[in-house]
C-alpha cells in the first residue's frame, strides 16, 4: 500500500473509526472518505501523509478537534 497515490472511498457506507493503517500510506496524494458513518477522532498519524493535497472527510460523525498533526500537510491545499 505505499505506492497508493489515491486513495477514494466516498458513499461506502464504511463505519467506525479511521484506521490508523492509513500511516503507512507515504504517497498517497489524495484521501477522500466523505459520506461514510465513520465516528471518532481523526488519528494524529494523518500527520504521517506529508505527501496529501487533498483531503475530505466531511459528511461522517467524526467529532474533537482537529489534530495539530495537520500542520504537518505542507502541501495540503483543499480540506
């Protein structure tokens, strides 16, 4: 899995909380888990994609703050 790029799993109906396997993912470039039932916090280990331009995870019933790992996403342009 670290030579995803991309990583689209929107309207899946996935639930639970966001698997923190998703550190091992270097290259991913995108991640978009939006429209699921996933619930809990965001990992810190989202901090460990340093390669992520976009990001979306809205439409969940993730709750807290948002972790100040995503500092870490220096080319982060769209949340």
């Amino acid at each position: 899995m670290s030579n995803l790029a991309e990583l689209l799993l929107y309207e899946n109906k996935l639930s639970g909380s966001i698997p923190t396997i998703i550190e091992q993912m270097a290259n991913l470039s995108k991640l978009v888990l939006t429209e699921n039932k996933l619930s809990g916090l965001i990992p810190t280990t989202i901090g460990n994609l340093t390669k992520v331009i976009y990001l979306s995870l809205m439409m969940n019933k993730l709750n807290g703050s948002l972790p100040e790992e995503l500092g870490l996403l220096k080319h982060l342009s769209t949340v």
